[in-house]
C-alpha cells in the first residue's frame, strides 16, 4: 500500500498537531502507569504515579480546560501524591534497606 | 529616527507571525524571569546576612567586593560550583538527583505567572507578567504544593534518617499551612471578583491588608511556615537533626536547595505585596512617572523582605507539635472566619 505524499491534504496541520500531542501524553500516561504497577520499590511507584498525574494535568491543558488542568496539580499530585508519600514515609523500616546516618 | 528603523521590521514581523512571535517572546520572558528570580535571591541573600549581622551586633559580610562585602556571594557561588560532586553511597540515586531539580523547577512555575511590577506608560499602567492566566492565584496555590513533594524527595533519596526526618517535619508544617494559606487566597479571590493576580491587584482600591487584617496575619503566618523560616524550621533544626533534608547534599546541589528556599522567599513576598499590599498601587511619583508603580512594587517587596529577617532575628523555634497543633486548632478555624467575613463585606459593599 502506497502512502499519501502529502498528508497535510488530507488532514489539518492543526488536527495532526493536536494528534501528536495526545499520543505523546497517552503514552507518558500508560508508561508511567505501567511503571508503577511492576516497580519492585514502592516509593519509585508513588513517583511514578505522581508523574502519570501530571501528564494527565497536561493532557487536560493541552484540551484548553486550563482549570481542570491546575486543580488536578492541586489535588492530586499536591494532596493525594503528598497523602501517599506520607503514608510510606511511616513504614520506611521494612522497605528501606541499610541506613546509615 | 534610529528607533523607528529598529521597531517597524519587529511589529511587521509580529503581525506576519503571531504564533513565532509569540515563542520567542515567551522564551525571552522565560530568560528573563529566571535571572530576574536568581539575582533577586542573591540580593536577598547578602541583605538577609547583613540586616541580621546589624540585629545581632556583628558586622556581616564586610571584606569580600569594594564596600559592605557585596561580592561576598559572588565568592560563595564559585566556591559551590567548583566543589566536588558527591552521592552518598547507597542513596536512592535517581531520587536524590532529581530533588533540586523539582524544587527549582516548583519555584519557576510560581514565577512565571506572578507579576514583577507594573510600568506606566502614558497614563495606563502595564503590569510585567510572563504569562496572565485567568487563574494565576489558583495556579500559584497549586505550584507551591509541590514543593512538599521536592522536600520527600530530597529526604528520601538521602537514605538517612535525620533527612528522613527533616522530610517528616517539612511535610507535615507544609500541608497544615497550606489549607489556611488556600482559604486566606479564597477570600481575597471573594473580594476582588477574579483569581486572576493582576485584577486583584486592580481591584486594591483599599488595600487587602485593611479589608481584610485577620487574613494578612494568618496568610503572613502560613507564608513564614511555608517558607521553613524561624520560627517554623522544624525541618532543619541543626540541634536535633543536623540540617534536615539537606544534610546529604553537597556543593551545586546543596546549592540549589538553599537557592531555591531564597527565591520562594522572594516569590512569598511578592505574592503577599500582590494580595494584601495592593501591589504596585500608590500615588504617581512625578518626574519618574514610568517607572513609579515599579518603585511602589520593589518599596513594598523590600519592606516584606526586612520584615520577615526581623523575625528570623527576634524570635525562637517552637516544637513541631506547636506548629501543626497552630495550623489546624487555630489558623484553620480563623481563615475561615476570614472567608465569612470577606464574603460579608463584599456583599456589603457590591
């Protein structure tokens, strides 16, 4: 199969723009996701289920709801995410090996 | 003649290619902002050093630059660039690398939507902002939380236990005063009709701090434990935990955790001058008139500035129990009844 020449005859420069930058959050999304379901260490998974949060926001943002985008930043990366991390910062003895300090 | 040689291409360019235009635009007042941030924390730096060696009967800087060791900073920065770089073993490596990068990256974000004064050309004052969004005070609100993030990382990665406790400290002081903080935004927010920060201030045809006293105090409160300043620097209380979540670091990455602690103090002081000081509100100064809301803007930010290294200078620190035991049996209930009163007045005076 022969693919178009020009493909912008076809499509807005505008729409594949927009394309591009949701495949580009989809897949941070999904990856990050991903990451935190097999990481064998819990804080890495907490990080990078905040990073998934934030790419989220940016996916809100890049949909010009700005405010959604923001009170996803507030709310889950700055209450939910903070919430997590508090919670495996109080059984940080199991998880942490070799200490020294 | 000259100047009209250099603007015409410009405004033509403008008007062929908005979008391009607007890139380079954005990404000058990114440059800008960022030197504008660092330099300021380096003035902030060497007056903090100063006023406090004048509060406690020593000179301060005094040798180093021609006159009142002003390039005593400038030493103090080569010196941390040209320190060796070294990770603890057995730290959390990729945690510990990217720690100061997120807390410089949560100070950039705050400074990118706050105003840095306003210019009046013509009679009509421009305020200088990189980016006006309709929400910059809710934006601001959201930026600064993150910052909580940036201290669990720091103490984290450092796999040490007196970071970890400085993290557990610097944790806990910043989401019991982050809620009052918010509400006290709210309220303003309530009175002014816009969580946009340059409306707010156009809206100060009173100032906030007479509008609303109760909440300038508990807002002034909440920025200081923000901040992690005495009398709330639990988190790096040298006689118990040595430094807090810093004890690990080393030169430049030392460095830019105690940079970026000086630029949200100056970005703390602009925010509060914005909502409570009627920001770069005042009489217009004659001869200057240009640059006269400037001068108003910097008077107040330095006066905010001063006032909080004089209370790093009176007071001593409380126990962590004090401080999260204030947050949330005392400014909680306050800010709210803060909120009910904007609310009252707004309507009052609608």
């Amino acid at each position: 199969m022969e693919l178009p020449m020009d493909i912008t005859q076809f499509y807005d420069i505008r729409f594949l723009i927009e394309l591009g930058v949701f495949a580009l959050f989809a897949v941070i999304i999904i990856g990050l996701s991903i990451l935190t379901v097999y990481s064998r260490n819990i804080v890495h998974s907490a990080f990078y289920l905040l990073g998934s949060f934030a790419a989220v926001a940016g996916l809100y943002v890049s949909l010009n709801a700005t405010f959604v985008g923001v009170a996803q930043v507030l709310v889950y990366i700055g209450a939910v995410g903070v919430l997590i991390l508090f919670a495996i910062m109080l059984t940080r003895r199991t998880i942490m090996e070799e200490s020294h300090g | 003649m000259v100047l009209s040689t250099i603007v015409e291409p410009i405004t033509d360019f403008v008007a062929q290619e908005p979008k391009i235009a607007g890139l380079i635009i954005g990404l000058i007042a990114a440059a800008i902002i960022s030197s504008v941030t660092n330099v300021g924390a380096m003035g902030i730096v060497w007056l903090e050093r100063k006023v406090l060696g004048d509060m406690t009967n020593r000179f301060g800087p005094s040798r180093v630059g021609t006159r009142w060791g002003i390039l005593q900073l400038v030493a103090d920065a080569i010196k941390l660039f040209t320190k060796e770089d070294s990770i603890p073993r057995g730290a959390d490596k990729p945690v510990y690398v990217w720690a100061p990068i997120v807390a410089c990256m949560t100070t950039m974000l705050v400074a990118a939507v706050l105003p840095w004064g306003a210019l009046n050309i013509g009679g009509v004052v421009y305020p200088l902002v990189a980016v006006n969004m309709d929400i910059s005070a809710f934006f601001v609100e959201a930026a600064l939380s993150l910052m909580a993030i940036a201290a669990f990382m720091a103490g984290w990665g450092s796999n040490n236990k007196y970071s970890m406790l400085g993290a557990f400290r610097g944790i806990a002081r910043m989401i019991s005063y982050e809620v009052p903080m918010g509400i006290c935004v709210i309220s303003v927010a309530v009175m002014a009709h816009s969580l946009n920060i340059v409306e707010i201030v156009e809206a100060q045809s009173i100032w906030y701090i007479i509008a609303q006293p109760l909440g300038f105090v508990i807002f002034m409160i909440a920025l200081i434990t923000d901040l992690g300043r005495v009398p709330f620097d639990q988190s790096e209380a040298e006689e118990e935990i040595i430094a807090g979540y810093v004890t690990e670091y080393g030169g430049i990455r030392w460095g830019l955790l105690y940079f970026q602690e000086y630029i949200t103090m100056l970005l703390g002081s602009v925010l509060l001058v914005h909502l409570y000081l009627g920001g770069w509100n005042g009489p217009t100064i004659p001869v200057i008139t240009i640059l006269s809301p400037m001068i108003w803007f910097l008077m107040k930010v330095i006066l905010v500035l001063v006032f909080l290294i004089w209370v790093r200078g009176s007071l001593i620190r409380f126990r962590i129990d004090q401080v999260t035991d204030l947050g949330w049996k005392w400014l909680l209930p306050l800010s709210l009844v803060n909120l009910v009163w904007a609310v009252a007045i707004g309507m009052y005076f609608a």
